[in-house]
C-alpha cells in the first residue's frame, strides 16, 4: 500500500481483467481530489503528468506535492511521466522519483526508437522505475505532444520485437483511439489488442480514454488493457465545474475563493470515483 512500483500496481489487473484508472493531473487540487476518489473508493490508482504540468509546475514542486499528499496513504498509488519525448525531461522525473515514464519515441523510426527505448529502460531499471513503450502515435495532441494525423499501425511482428528487445512493462499500441474529444464514435480494432497480449502478455494501456463507451471500456478491458488514460475528460469536468460555479458567483456577487475549491474538487472526486466502478478497479485496494 502506499507508492507502489507501477508493475506491481499492474499485475493483478492485468490477470484478472479489470483496468486501473491513469489520470492526468495538473495542479494541487486535481492531484489531492484523485488521491481522495481512491481513498473513498478503496481503489489503486495511476496519477500522470504531462510533460507540460513538469514545466508548469516544476518537476520538484510537484514531487513535493506527491510526497506530502501521498504520506501514509492507505492505497497503492504510482507517479507517472505522461507521453514524454525528451529524454532529459526523463531523467529529471526519475532522479525526483517518478515511478515510471511514458518514453514517446512515436516519431522516430522504430529502429531508432527501440535503441533509445533500451536506454530507457536501462536508466528507469537505476531508479527502481518502469517504462512504457510506444510505436506509433496516438492520434490527436495533448498538452502540445503528438499530431492529428490517424497514426499509422505497425505490423503485429513489429510490435512483439519492440516488446521483446525493449522489454518495457507497460505497452500502448494504436487501435484506432486518439487523443482529446471523439468528432464521431470511434472504430476500435480490439483485436488487436488481444493479438499482442496472446503472443506477449503485457499490460496494455488504454489511451485517448476520454469519450469511449462504457462497452467498449469493458471490451478492452477484458482484452487486457489494465491502465485506462484519462485526461480530456478531467480537464472538461474541472473547466466546466469552474465556470458553473463563477457564474453563479457572478449572479450573486459572492466572491469565495474556497467555496469554488470545494465544488471543484467535489466534481473531480465525482468523476474519478465513477471511473474506478467502471473500470473494476472499485474496492480492489482492501
Ligand atoms: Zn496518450
């Protein structure tokens, strides 16, 4: 209980087909309401952040911020560096004590790609940390990574010589998922995810979560995607609950500062707490 390994958080989901929420923070208040909603909902918990929350922030402050709130926590809650290309940026969060990192190599030739990710992985293994690995781009950006063209797919052969040369713990393929809202329902190739877990059983990550259906959650899932990314849909729930709330403040003429803190946070706990029932990951941390 308390800051577990990444692999460790992993492992019983992955064998018993329910996922574990990865949400994206990015200040105090997202972090402390997540940290909350596992708490309440008994739930283990994958707290992400992106390479722009590590600038917006600050590696160090942020870190301080994951010590303190995360003290005698009575779940298994993990650190983890979002989609990050930067190799310096990496080694920054591993020497604060993130507990794993999204190396996103996406852009370069895969070649190129699994050499680097070997260092990585070499790197992640100092500190006790574990990696997850990409070969092709999600498509859509988020907090100013990637791009909006459809990523193009890798052959499953492709795919199982990444994993096996790189050895990452945590794989995140392109299925047909993108980055940020969905303009229409979104075609997932499932399968696929069935196909790598049958030839190289790893824990999948699910991203671009925000704005699948419930059935198709439950699908992946079950195909062994045991970390769910969810990042748009948070920072909807957190703008929108902020912009409720200072209208009526508007209405009123009632200027609180705290009062907002609290409905905010009240919303982000909310949707964090539905995510984990979701998922299945609800009661899993007893
Ligand atoms: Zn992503």
């Amino acid at each position: 209980m308390g800051v577990t390994p990444l692999t460790e958080i992993l492992a019983e989901p992955f064998e018993e087909r329910y996922a574990v929420p990865a949400i994206n923070v990015f200040n105090d208040l997202t972090l402390e309401a997540v940290l909350a909603a596992a708490v309440e909902k008994a739930s283990p918990l994958i707290v992400q952040t992106s390479v722009k929350t590590v600038r917006s922030v600050g590696s160090g402050v942020l870190f301080a911020m994951w010590n303190a709130m995360t003290a005698g926590i009575e779940v298994p809650v993990t650190l983890h560096l979002d989609h990050c290309p930067e190799r310096e940026v990496i080694t920054e969060c591993l020497r604060q004590g993130w507990n794993s990192v999204l190396f996103d190599a996406s852009e370069l030739p895969v070649e190129e790609n699994m050499r680097q990710t070997v260092e990585v992985v070499a790197e992640a293994r100092a500190f006790g940390a574990a990696v997850e690995g990409e070969i092709e781009s999600i498509t859509g950006v988020e907090d100013g990574v990637g791009s909006d063209t459809a990523a193009e797919r890798q052959d499953l052969s492709v795919a199982l010589e990444f994993l096996r040369t790189t050895q990452v713990d945590v794989f995140a393929p392109a299925i047909g998922n993108a980055h940020g809202s969905y303009k229409r329902a979104p075609v997932l190739d499932a399968q696929r995810v069935s196909d790598i877990v049958s030839a190289y059983p790893v824990p999948i990550a699910l991203h671009g979560g925000s704005g699948l259906s419930d059935e198709q959650f439950r699908d992946l899932i079950s195909r062994g995607c045991a970390k769910v990314n969810i990042s748009t849909a948070l920072k909807e729930t957190y703008m929108k609950s902020n912009l409720a709330f200072l209208r009526t403040a508007e209405e009123r003429r009632k200027w609180d500062p705290p009062s907002l803190f609290r409905d905010v946070r009240r919303d982000v706990v909310e949707l964090t707490g539905s995510l984990m029932d979701l998922f299945g990951s609800t009661g899993r941390a007893r």
